[in-house]
C-alpha cells in the first residue's frame, strides 16, 4: 500500500487596499497590476505560489495569494577572500562584506597559483515570509503604477484616491493567520475591513480569503467583478424580458457600471414614448453617456423602446422608487435638450439654404496653419470630383456630397454628441430630400475608423472617403505636422490606414504619387505593411516589392505580394530564391572589391561551358516574355516564367565557377550573374527576401 | 436630518434660502469659518481668494460660503428651465483635507434632507483643471440619482504651485439640489423663500428678468471694444501692483490680494470676449495663458505674505 501523503496545508496570503472610490476605468488595469507585481516580487525572493487572484471594487483593490512557503528557503553562498597575510584594511574589508565578526570564523583554502586564501562560507536562513510581504507591499503600494495618482490631507504618499486603510493576513487554511505587520505614511495594516458605503456599518474583522468573500457578501459587498457584471447583465435581461423587450448590449458601459457599484441593483425606468422621434443613436448616446443607463429594443420594431435600465448601488429601503424616480427626471430633462436639438436642427435645415449654412464654417479654423473648415470643405469636394471617375462615381454627386458630409458638425446635436456626427448627416439629408449617395457619403465618409469598422464600398462614399483622408494627409504633411513615435494628434496613421483598405478592399487602381508626394508616398508604404502582415502576409515580401522602383499603386503591390508568396512557396520559387541571392551576394562582394558594377553585357563569344551558355540564353528568352507578362499585370505568369530560370541556375552554379582565373572569363560571369539579379528584380528585389 | 420644529422659509426642503442657512449651519459647525461672497465677478467658487490664495502654503483653513457666479456662455435668455448665465455655487474648502471628507460631505447631504437609504449616491471619477488658474486635482462628480449635484476635488496644484498639504473642496451647485430636494423640474419655478400664495417668491421672481437681460448683454451687446481695453487694463494693472508689492530683497510680498483683483477682472473680461464670439480659436488659447500668467504671479506673491506661510518679520 501507498501511504497517503500528509496534506500540509501551504498558507495563503490575503491583501486588501481599501481607499475611496477608485475610477472605474482604472480598476481592471489596476487589479491586473497588483497580482502581477506582488507575485513577480515573491517569486523574485524565492517564494513561488500555486496560485494567485486580483479583486476589484470602487473602494478595494484585493490579492489572494494561494499555497506560499512559511519562509525563504536557506542559501549558502561561497566567497573568495583576500590571501591569508593580506594588509588589515583588505581583511577588514573581506569581513565587513561577508558579514563575518573575526577572521577565524573563515576558512583557509589553498591554491596552486594563489596560495593560501580565505573563504567565507556563509549559510543564510531564509526569512519567514511574513517578513518578506511586510517589505514588499510597503514598497508596491509607493511605486503603484497608476495612470494618475495624488496626494491628500498633509501626507506625501500617493495613490490614485486617499487610501484609508490596509488589511494584510497571512497563514494556513487551519490555523488562525497573522496579521503582517507593515506601515505606509502612517497607515498600519490589520485585519480589518468595511462593508458598503451606506447599506452597513462599522468594521469587519476578516481572517483570510473566504470569510473575506463571505463577510463581504453579508455587508452587501460583490468582491468579485465578474461576478458583478453577470449579476447586472442577468439581472438587466431579466428586467427586460419581463416587458417583452430586449436589452441593447453594450459591453463597455457594462465594464464601466460593474466599477461604479459595490452591490448592484438592477432597476427599471421609462420616459416619454414622444421622445422616440429623436433618432434611436441619439437617445442612445445621451442616456449611455451622460447616464450610464442601458437602452432596450422592441424586438417587434427593431425601434428603442421608451424604457431604460439602471443600475444603482443600493438596496433602498422603498424598493428603489426614489431612485428610479429621480433618474427619471434627469433623463426627461436630457432627452429634452436632445429633442431640443434634433428639432432646431431640422428647422435651420428647412429654413437656410446649405450655401449658407457652410459659409458659417468660414469662421471655424481647421488649423491655424490650414485654414478655416470652409477652406477644407472646397478643397476636399475639389479633390472628390477628380476622384469620381476613378472610382465609378460621378464627378457632380461626388462634389455635391463632399460639400454636404461635414454640413452636420455644426448642427446642435452633434455639438452636443459629437459621436454621431455623420450619422446626423445621413439622417438630415434624407429630411431635406437629397439623393441617397449623398445621405450615405455623410455617414460613410468618415469610416473606416478603426480596425474593426465597415469600409465604404458606394462610388459616392469611397470618392468622398478618400478625398476627406487625403487632404487631411497632404495638408499635415505639407506643415510638417506628421506623426512621431507614439505621437500622432491628428489620427495620421489611421486616415492613410483607411486609404489603404478603402482601396483594396473596392479593388481601385489609383496612382497615389499622383495626389502625395514622396514621403508621404513612404507612409502609405509602412501603413500597406503593417496592414498586410496583421492579414498574415510576410513583410520581407512587402519590403521586396516596395524596393522597386515606382511603387504606387497599392491594389498592384498587393497582387503583387501575393503572387510572390505563392511562387516562393514552390520547389522552383524557393530553389530560385536561393540561386538568385547566391548571385547578388557574389555581386556584392566582388562589385565591392572591384569598384564597378557588372550589370549589362554580357559578352556571348566569352560563354564557353554549356551551363553558363544555356543560362544566358534562358535569360535572353525569358526576359521579354517575363516583360510581357508584367505589363499585363499578369504577376503570377510572370512567376511562372520565371520559374523557367530556375533549372539553368542550378546547372550554372553546380558546374561554372564564377571566379575563373580568366579575368575577361570572371567578367563575363559576373556580368551573367548581374542578368539574373536585373531579371528577378522586375519581379521583386530577391535580395529583401528572409529564408 | 431636518429639525421638524423649522419652519418652511428655513427648511432646505421647502426654500432656496433655507438649503443655504442649512449648508451654513452645517458647516459652521464643522468649523470653517462662513464667509460671504467675494465682492467681484467669477465664474466659479473656486476664484474666491478664500479658495484660490489660501489653498497655497502650509496653514490651515477651513471655509464655506455662497458664490453666484456667471457663466456668459450658458445664459439661454431664461427659456431653458436648467441652464443659467448667474448662478450660485456653495463652496467648502478644508485644508489639509480631513482623512473623513467624504462622509462629512454625506452628512452635509443629509443635513440638507436626502435620505442616504433611499437615493443613491454615487462618486464618479471627474478631474478637476481650470486652466486659467493654472490649477488641477483629482475627485469625483457626485451624483444622486443619476444628478450631479457636487463636485469634489482635492486641489494637487494652484497657480502653477503644488498644494502642500492639499485641500479638499466642495462645490454644490444649489439650484440643482435644490430642483431636486423641492421636486421641481424648472429652476425658475424654485421656492425662494418658503412661502405659500401671495408671499410666495420664486427663483423666476428674483432672477428670470436678470437672465433674459444678461444674455441679451452677454450674447449682442456687450461693448466689446471697452472689453478689450479692460482686458488690458486689468492685466497691466495686476503687474504694476505685483512689481510694487514685492518688499525685503522679493522675499515678502505686501499687495497679492489687490493684484489678484486684477487677475479674476481679467478672466471674466475673457470669459464675456468669449461669450460675445470675438475670440478666434488659436486667439483664445492665448488669452487663457495670459491670465493663468497673472494667477501664477498672483500665487508666489501669495506665498510670499503671512496668510501664504511667511511670517512677517
């Protein structure tokens, strides 16, 4: 028989920081960092875990630390000292650092080349590790990495709200823990917490993990801010369900309400069905944003229903009536400021002719450098109108929708939303009757906007897209305002990102160097790669494609890419590559050591062996065909003459030695190896190539 | 809670005057001292000297009072039942701020009758900077219900100078809470005064004629030409009081109140330029340094005074 293994219960460690409310947006961030640095910290010291969990709440910032060892574990460390007879100060110095009393507690060792030494052996305990948190946390708590943090009543210490009190246990399961014993700017740890804000008093005295939970729990506390999310989002579908509604999910807001509440209370509200006139984003935005409150849908109209649901941070003593109540009213008076809006819009729409309505953006500085919006407006609808026909629009709808996009950032609701701008536009155009390409140009102009968003594919939008992107890259460009490092305050990166994919992803031919010059032609390149190798392609690909000359045309690069990394993935492509780089590195190497360059020429009555014969003749067959091929924009035929090539480069390199004691002999070769570079360059620069 | 024994034009529940002797009363005795509204106009509590100056240097101070301020900008001719170009804030400043601020500014809410049982509290994660003053903290909107009703900061930098120790500041917005302990929904219909009938005076009785004639001011008529040259003036004055202030060597300073005159003069000569939209873009960044300069100068002539943490010698 096995016998069982003793269970020796390993201790836990339990930290909570317990300060007043913590930013909500700051508390995943912030929980993420404490379990990361404390335990970074302990194994640094010898003292590895089993297993360790960050909680969060408005008020506490916690850290269960499972299965610790009771103490370091011992060391021994050997030292060489100075040789026995050394001056006093070198002995006296020995001991100081080894941390000996006399020089007779070292040992005596001898080397053949050294003599006679001393050693010092020194055999370290390991400190219990008690003693070890009461070190770190100090220390952690100190540096925190908040992203802002600051200081409160006369103290210097800082953290991101006052931090009021610390709560530090340690010990097994079985036995009653200790409390770790530390002090920061005057603050001593204990064991003992507080409950929530208003629904219980005084403190709780908490051992470890699960009667912290526990006690938390009965003083209406959900440590846990998961657990909080899923209690408000069951809870918020529940609610609706029970009305036939269906709650509009929103996962950020949910993040940020599961850090606003302790102990969350999930209520329902409603408003004045005659607000339902505004637009659904607009009521949307105002109760998301201003009220942190959810909106929910009529499944049978697909429309926001006139109720909401809120999520409060108390079980009130009337069911929540008042403050359902008192949400109620600050969301009727929102809403009125937006219906306000959306209906003194809708009359300066009816009422003011556009050409006036746009001449009111003349007052408005884009940049101080670039002029009013005005300005802008006329040169993007300018540079639409020459787009259109490269895109399938037509010039006038093109102009006319570029003039129209931007008409809405002056209106009330996007002064007071400004996250449906363009959406605005799109609904005002339909109100003032325009034609539909111009009611989505408004809205679709301003996308894509990030990764994740739609690329407009409408010959309208896309003419209108490119242009508002393009001006805004030439104009920053041309007052030397481009981005820096982390540095990019006008969204550079990400107007030449959504040229990028607007292009490719609506197959447009457009030869960019005939709207940006050449250094802004360079970032499009890098935005191109970045693009292309989070799609998975390879960047080596992209650099060896760029090195040509004339560039341009991104959808072309791409194909081009493309076609490459097919060919490469082939015995003939990789066989190929290998010949072709071999050639540019003897090139490389002997243009250098000559001073010239063997490109052209190759004299044929110098050919003498059959291998450098049948090469020269392959390249003087293929060359044209390849030519041919590429002018069609036929890469991948291209590729595949090309691969013709690989077979007399193989034979060449086996039997032909390049560096032949001839000189005229070498030269000719050289210059046969610098027709296998120029062939392979009209494809890509082989030389860029990984692998 | 409120004394059932008050009558209505006290209570805060039932009169605007009463939400304020209720504040008063209940920060008196917390120990600041009650003070009255600065004589001049600001556009927040904030710009008192009683906040801005005495947030500076080491001593301690503890502060509360009314401060109407004007807002050019908001004045909505008295249409909008919310926003107003004057309105009244209550400020508290305690320095260093007490380790329970928080729960002595919930009592305040109680003292002024919201039941904490009943509606929710909440702190909300606002930073606090005013750019003119060259000032920042950190702190929260509070909200009740879903309103915000207060804001509360502790003060990290004033003038340009770092708060030590910092102060902690309260500002309520009295119309607001007072719409929602009275249960009102314009704060035009507010009750001023506690009355009923005939002796009734509401908020619209005192102020709705003030705010259609402002914003007319503020808005179309505002001699701009004289706000420019005042501007000025208020600028070249606050440094000629500041240069002849300076006294031992520059290490006392014997004017810093007059020359911050001269500094709010010249922030709500900016802030009516603004209203009256005769600022361009690039222009008004420019004028908002030129003030936080005076406030900055203002704040190390402070610091150089007894009440700034220089003995006098």
């Amino acid at each position: 028989m096995i016998p069982e293994p003793i269970d020796v219960a390993m201790p836990d460690l339990l930290l909570e920081l317990f300060c007043e409310e913590i930013p909500a947006r700051m508390q995943a961030g912030a929980a993420e960092n404490l379990r990361k640095l404390v335990t970074d910290a302990l194994v640094d010291r010898g003292l590895v875990y089993e297993g360790a969990k960050a909680f969060v709440t408005p008020r506490r910032l916690a850290l269960a630390v499972h299965g610790l060892p009771a103490h370091q574990p011992d060391t021994h460390e050997e030292r060489k000292g100075p040789r026995v007879g050394a001056p006093e100060a070198a002995i006296q110095g020995f001991l100081k650092a080894a941390g000996l009393d006399t020089i007779e507690q070292a040992t005596i060792e001898s080397d053949p080349k050294k003599g006679e030494f001393y050693v010092a052996r020194i055999h370290k305990h390991g400190r219990t590790t008690p003693e070890v948190i009461a070190e770190i946390v100090p220390e952690i708590i100190r540096a925190f990495p908040w992203p802002k943090s600051m200081r409160w009543g006369s103290g210097t210490l800082r953290w991101v709200r006052p931090l009021q009190s610390i709560l530090c246990t340690f010990g097994p399961e079985t036995e009653e823990p200790e409390v770790v014993r530390f002090e920061v700017d005057g603050l001593k740890s204990g064991d003992t917490t507080r409950g929530h804000r208003f629904l219980s008093s005084g403190e709780i005295r908490v051992r470890r993990l699960d009667d912290w939970m526990t006690k938390l729990e009965a003083a209406f506390v959900v440590a846990d801010r998961d657990r909080r999310k899923d209690i408000i989002l069951a809870d918020a579908k529940d609610l609706a369900l029970a009305q036939g509604l269906e709650l509009v999910e929103d996962e950020g807001l949910l993040d940020e309400i599961a850090g606003l509440v302790e102990w969350p209370v999930v209520l329902m509200g409603s408003f004045d069905a005659g607000f339902l006139d505004v637009p659904d984003e607009v009521i949307r935005a105002t109760i998301r944003i201003n009220q942190k409150c959810f909106v929910l849908k009529d499944p049978k109209t697909g429309r926001l229903a006139n109720r909401f649901i809120l999520v409060s941070n108390l079980k009130a003593s009337d069911g929540g009536k008042a403050i359902v109540a008192g949400n109620e009213r600050v969301i009727r008076a929102r809403l009125s400021d937006a219906k306000f809006f959306w209906d003194t819009d809708r009359r300066t729409n009816a009422t003011v002719p556009l050409a006036e309505r746009l001449a009111k953006f003349g007052n408005v500085t884009f940049h101080e450098k670039l002029g009013s919006q005005f300005e802008r407006i006329e040169r993007i609808a300018a540079l639409a109108k020459a787009l259109a026909p490269l895109v399938g629009a037509s010039p006038g709808l093109a102009e006319q929708a570029a003039l129209y996009a931007k008409s809405d950032l002056r209106t009330e609701v996007v002064g007071e939303f400004p996250e449906v701008q363009g959406l605005m536009g799109k609904y005002y155009a339909r109100l003032e009757g325009l034609p539909e390409e111009i009611a989505l140009a408004a809205e679709e102009h301003y996308k894509p906007q990030g990764p994740g968003d739609r690329v407009p594919a409408a010959p309208v939008s896309v003419a209108v897209a490119l242009a508002d992107k393009l001006d805004t890259l030439t104009g920053f460009w041309s007052i030397d305002e481009k981005p820096t490092g982390s540095k990019d305050p006008y969204a550079l990166r990400r107007a030449a990102l959504g040229v990028v994919r607007i292009v490719l992803d609506n197959g447009l031919r457009l030869k960019l160097s005939e709207f940006v010059e050449p250094d802004l032609l360079a970032f499009f390149a890098d935005r191109l790669k970045v693009h292309l190798r989070e799609q998975g392609a390879r960047h080596d690909l992209v650099d060896a494609v760029f090195a040509l000359p004339d560039q341009d045309d991104l959808l072309l690069v791409v194909k081009r890419v493309e076609a490459l990394g097919r060919f490469l993935s082939s015995d003939d492509g990789r066989n190929l590559l290998a010949g072709a780089k071999r050639a540019a590195n003897i090139l490389r190497i002997e243009e250098k050591k000559d001073g010239v360059s063997y490109d052209g020429g190759v004299d044929l009555v110098l050919l003498h062996e059959p291998e450098e014969r049948a090469l020269a003749e392959a390249i003087a067959a293929l060359g044209p065909k390849i030519e041919t091929a590429l002018a069609a924009e036929d890469f991948e035929g291209a590729m595949a003459l090309m691969a013709g090539l690989r077979a007399p480069v193989d034979a060449f390199f086996e039997k032909v030695t390049v560096n032949a004691e001839d000189k005229a002999l070498r030269a000719n070769r050289l210059r046969l190896l610098a027709d296998i570079r120029t062939a392979t360059r009209t494809i890509a620069d082989f030389d860029r190539i990984e692998g | 809670m409120i004394d059932p024994a008050l009558p209505p034009h006290m209570r805060p529940d039932k009169s605007f005057q009463g939400l304020i002797l209720a504040l008063h009363a209940f920060w008196a005795d917390k120990g600041c001292v009650v003070l009255q509204p600065y004589d001049m106009e600001v556009g927040a509590g904030t710009f008192h000297p009683a906040t801005t100056l005495r947030a500076l240097g080491p001593l301690s101070w503890k502060a509360a009072y009314v401060q109407p301020s004007r807002r050019p900008k908001d004045g909505r001719y008295g249409e909008n039942p919310n926003r107003l170009q004057h309105y009244y804030q209550y400020q508290v400043i305690l320095k260093p701020s007490p380790a329970n601020l928080q729960d002595l500014y919930l009592a305040s809410l109680e003292a002024i009758g919201i039941d904490l049982r009943l509606h929710d509290v909440r702190f909300v994660e606002d930073d606090w900077e005013s750019p003119t003053l060259g000032a920042w903290g950190l702190g929260w909107e509070c909200w009740c219900d879903g309103m915000e009703v207060s804001q509360f900061t502790y003060f990290q930098q004033v003038a340009g100078f770092e708060c030590a120790p910092v102060s902690g500041e309260l500002t309520y917005g009295l119309e607001r809470l007072a719409m929602y302990v009275q249960g009102v929904e314009n704060v035009y219909d507010l009750n001023f005064n506690g009355r009923d009938g005939a002796e009734k005076v509401t908020y619209g009785d005192v102020f709705l004629q003030a705010e259609q004639e402002y914003s007319r001011h503020n808005f179309e008529h505002a001699d701009t030409q004289m706000l420019f040259d005042q501007f000025r003036m208020a600028e070249s004055a606050a440094a000629k009081y500041l240069e002849a202030g300076w006294s031992d060597d520059r290490k006392r300073h014997l004017m810093a109140q007059p020359a911050y005159d001269q500094c709010i003069k010249a922030s709500h000569v900016f802030n009516l330029l603004d209203a009256r939209g005769v600022i361009s873009v690039t222009e008004r960044q420019s004028y908002i340094l030129r003030v936080r300069e005076l406030a900055k100068a203002c704040g190390a002539a402070w610091l150089a005074t007894a009440a700034g943490g220089t003995p006098a010698t």
